[in-house]
C-alpha cells in the first residue's frame, strides 16, 4: 500500500515540475523571405590611347583574360627617330664637356703662371689680364655646355614618356568585354577602343526593404548565399541611403568573398532572410477557442483576452497586436493536464511562422 501511494505522488508531481520548466512566452512574430538577384562584374573601364598613330599590335579578343602583355600597341617609328637623335646630339655634348674641362684646366694652370710671372715683375698685365680672361671664357662656355645637355637630358625623357603612351595596358586579370578598332587602323587620341571588366569580384545589387536591410545586418560579416545551387559567402558591399519613392526601397550591393564557380554575369543568387513581421506569435497550445472565438489568459490572471489570429502554421499562431500583450510574457496553456508545445525554435531569435 505504502509502495502504491508513492507511486501516485511521484506521478501527481511529475507534470506540476515540467510545467514549471516549459513556458509559453510570446514571441514577435518573423517571416522568410527569399532574395534573389544576379551577377554582375566589380568594376569596368574604357580603354583609349592618349596618343595618335597607327595600330601595329592587338593582343587580346573579346572574352579573353588581360595578363602581361600590353592591350594595344602603337607605331612609334617617329618618336623613335627623335629619341637616337635626341641621343646623339647628347652624346655629342659630352665630348664637348670633355674638351671644356680639358680647355678649363689648361687656362688655369696658364693664368697662374703669367700671375707668377707678374707678382716678379717678369711679365706685363696685359698679358695676366688676357689670361685670366680666357679662363673665364672656358668656365662660361662650361656652363652652357652642361645647360644644354639638361636640357636634352629633359627632352629625353618627355620623348621617353610619350613613346610609353604607345604602349596601351590594362589591368592584369580583367576580361576584355568589347573591342572597337583593330590592327593598322589609325587612331586618334581620347576615342573608345576597347572595354574591359573586373570580373575577380562579382557583386550583387538588390532593392530591399527596410525591414530587409536590418535583418541583412543583422547576419555575421560573412553569411551564406547559394550561386547557381552552389554554396558561397557574401558580405554587404555598400547600401546607398537615398530612398527611392517609387518602389519604397533602398539600392544595396553584395559582393562574393568566397566563390569558385564560373565569374560571369547573370549567375542567379539567392538568400533566405527572417525579417519583422506584423502580429505576435504564440503556441497553438494557449489558445482557448470556444464558439469560434479565440482567446488566452496571461499566467497568473483569470481574466481572458480575446485575440485575433492572422495565420498559422503547424504549431504557432501569429495574433495580431494588442495594447496588453507585450512580447515576452507568460502565458497559460490551454489545458492543464497536457504538456504545453514550445514555439518553433522558442529559444531562437529567428522564428519561422
């Protein structure tokens, strides 16, 4: 007998220490949204040549991969011709600042013999002054040598600089994506001849809602998407504030950070995102429907409150807002001697209606 009564008291007791333990706690209520949105490339740019001339090279075709070798490359038969005479004429001048030196040294030594010979009175100032004056000719001449040969030096390098300009380069691992002149064409300065992009980085622009937005910053750095069924990380590249009326939503850019798929435009990619949804969401388990007309009790009071149920799903309600109801309160479960249902992932942040 004894045995039997405390068997029954461990089972009298059993349900009151779980219903201490499991609540129901109303929740504000969530969605899943899908967004999608499709590939585009990172950056894009014009190639033109700052000089004229004719094509004599072309190294890449549309679709092809920019790597070492230059885009384009000019004639530059011409600016060839002025950089060896330019050259010549330098080296020319630096003879002559040899034979000046030379001449510069020679004077010198002769003016302060015949100032030697003056100070013993063994010469005329005639011949001192002639002298000296000769020595400032050769320092003079000197002077406009080494001017002279700056000045080609300077020369030299603008001709330098402007045959470099008839070499046309791209960035390294871009993909040429137009092209509008080809080899022996003659081209004039400023004018499109080819496009290209960088397509290293794909980035994804979507228009989103506020409420998008916020549950997109709410995701790690990193979060997943899904690029034509395969998994990637993407990160939000820039979000523009200016608001567009039409549509009521904000422009925003993803940009893939770890993709290994085909890098082109218009590879589908979709995100699934749990935003803010009107109403809040309760078990199935706290609601007392009798005659059609939906109620709960708060824990601790008798009184009902009549409720208004926007949706379902299998085990949650989602009511619409009132004044007394207030996200995180208890609420009594609808019959005592059963077990009350949890919300989905009650303990979670993201519900799912």
């Amino acid at each position: 007998m004894r045995k039997i009564v405390f068997i029954l008291s461990i089972l009298c007791a059993l349900p009151i220490f779980i219903n201490a333990e499991d609540k129901i706690i109303i929740l504000k209520a969530y969605k899943q949204v899908a967004l999608t949105g499709y590939t585009r490339f990172d950056t894009k740019m014009i190639i033109s040549s700052e000089v004229p001339g004719k094509i004599t090279k072309l190294n890449y075709d549309i679709g092809q991969i920019i790597k070492a070798l230059p885009f384009f490359e000019i004639d530059s038969t011409f600016i060839d011709f002025e950089i060896k005479t330019t050259l010549n004429t330098i080296k020319k001048l630096e003879v002559s600042i040899q034979r000046s030196e030379s001449r510069i040294a020679y004077s010198k030594k002769e003016f302060e013999r015949i100032d030697t010979l003056f100070q013993e009175r063994r010469a005329t100032e005639v011949n001192r002054d002639a002298a000296s004056e000769e020595l400032k000719q050769a320092e003079l001449e000197y002077q406009g040598i080494i001017a002279e040969k700056t000045i080609l030096e300077t020369t030299l390098q603008q001709l330098k600089e402007r045959k470099s300009r008839h070499i046309i380069d791209a960035p390294e691992g871009w993909i040429v994506t137009g092209k509008m002149a080809e080899i022996g064409e003659h081209i004039a300065p400023q004018v499109p001849l080819a496009k290209i992009a960088d397509y290293k980085t794909l980035v994804i622009p979507f228009s989103v809602s506020s409420k998008e937005l916020n549950a997109l910053r709410r995701l790690p750095q990193e979060f997943d998407v899904i690029v034509e069924n395969k998994n990637a990380k993407a990160q939000i590249n820039w979000v523009n504030p200016e608001f567009d009326e039409r549509t009521r939503k904000l422009s925003m850019e993803l940009k893939l950070i770890d993709y290994e798929g085909e890098k082109r435009e218009g590879l589908l990619c979709s995100l699934s995102l749990t935003i803010d949804s009107e109403g809040l969401l309760i078990p199935k388990d706290a609601i007392k429907n009798r005659y059609d007309n939906p109620r709960i009790i708060l824990k601790g009071t008798r009184n009902p409150i009549n409720v208004i149920i926007l949706s379902e799903s299998e085990r949650n309600f989602v009511i619409a807002e009132d004044e007394i109801l207030k996200e995180g309160m208890e609420l009594e479960y609808n019959d005592p001697e059963t077990l009350p249902m949890k919300p989905d992932n009650a303990n979670s942040s993201n519900i799912k209606q």
